[in-house]
C-alpha cells in the first residue's frame, strides 16, 4: 500500500471513530439511585398502676376507669390508623363480650371503649351509657357510631369514605379526636397520644366469682381505607 492509500484509510478510521463517538453522545444522562427505608408501625400503650383494677363490682353494676391509659403513636411512617380487639379471661368459666348490651346474658360483660384528646381529664366528663352519653355509645360492635368492645378486630375513628366510625366521641363533644391518620411522635407529639377510656356493666348473672380479665389489643398500621 503507497503512502496515498495509507493516508486515506487513516483518515477513514478517524472519520469512523468521530462519528461513532457522535452517535453516542448525549446533551443529558441520568443514573438512579434506590434507597428503601427502613419503616414500621409501632405504638406505646401506658397507664396508672392502679387504673385498671376495677375491684368487687356487683352483679348489674357499672364500673369504668377513673384514669386513662394513654396511646402514643411511635411508627417511623408519617400517618398510622388503630384497630382495637378485645378478648376474655380469668379463671373459673370465662366470660364473653355481650353482643347486645340492652339484652345480657349470664356470663356477658358489655363493654365500651373511647378514645379522647389528651384535654379530658376528668372521667366524669365521659358521663354513663345510653341517650345520655356522647362517649360510651351503642349496643352491638362493629357497627355505625358503635364504640361497644368486641372480640373481632375493628377501625378506631373515623376516615375518608367511612361511613361508620367507631371508639370516638359524638361530634361536637368535649375532646373528641377523630383518631384518623395519626402523626408518629416524633412529627407532632400532642397529636400522636390519645387517651383511652373504659366503661363496663357487668351480667346480671355469673356461673362463678373468679376475677375476670379483660384485655384490649390495639394493633398499629397504615391508616384505614
């Protein structure tokens, strides 16, 4: 090859090279960067040492909790929804929740839970059950405006497109929270803690006098659809 043609494919192999690398070229790029949190939902569930002994009640009578026991939203998820659960124990034959509590049974307690601001102090405030009463509302769980505690797991409060909210106070009453998308700790602390409060009528008749034991289970998650 003279030095003519080697000039030639020299030039050819530069012109290919520039035009290669024209080609690939670009006015922007972009490269993405995946970074997953690490985030659950948790809450703190407190309360006075001596609030939730309730002592020899009679048969018939009412009883509820004088001092509340506090909620303190903790999830590192920006808004979290409550689901409430009750169930019964205690030695001799247990006890179940009434599922009616205009119409109880033997061995059926009837029971009600609400959760208020932090604003409520006073249980007094929270009044009986029945017509009377804006708090401890409702005959049946698991139903509109009910706050009667029962062994399935159910909403707390109110939220987008529900059109039964329970464990809350009628609106327009003294420490009424919505309990609905609530703020973790750490964004808001006076929001994310609510009081909760108890209310019980016990059965007009029981098979023995065991103590009985009744736990309520709050499960933390994302807020309810």
């Amino acid at each position: 090859m003279n030095k003519a043609m080697r000039c030639l494919a020299a030039l050819a192999v530069v012109l290919g090279m520039t035009w290669a690398q024209s080609a690939r070229a670009a006015v922007s790029d972009s490269l993405t960067v995946t970074i997953t949190p690490n985030a659950g939902y948790s809450l703190t569930l407190s309360t006075a040492t001596t609030g939730l002994d309730m002592g020899t009640v009679p048969l018939g009578a009412s009883t509820q909790t004088v001092n509340p026991s506090t909620v303190t939203i903790t999830s590192s998820f920006a808004t979290t929804g409550l689901k409430l659960q009750g169930s019964m124990g205690g030695a001799g034959t247990p006890w179940t929740f009434a599922q009616n509590t205009a119409a109880q049974g033997s061995d059926q307690l009837a029971a009600w839970a609400v959760f208020t601001d932090t604003s409520i102090n006073n249980y007094a405030v929270l009044g009986t059950t029945g017509t009377n009463s804006n708090y401890f509302v409702g005959t049946t769980s698991g139903t509109t405006g009910s706050n009667v505690i029962g062994s399935l797991l159910a909403p707390v409060g109110t939220f987008t497109g529900s059109s039964s909210p329970q464990f809350i106070a009628n609106a327009g009453q003294a420490g009424r929270k919505t309990m609905a998308s609530l703020p973790t700790f750490a964004s808001d602390p006076n929001a994310s803690r609510s009081f909760l409060w108890m209310y019980f009528v016990l059965p007009p008749a029981t098979t023995d006098g065991n103590a009985k034991l009744v736990t309520l289970t709050l499960t933390a998650g994302a807020p309810n659809p």
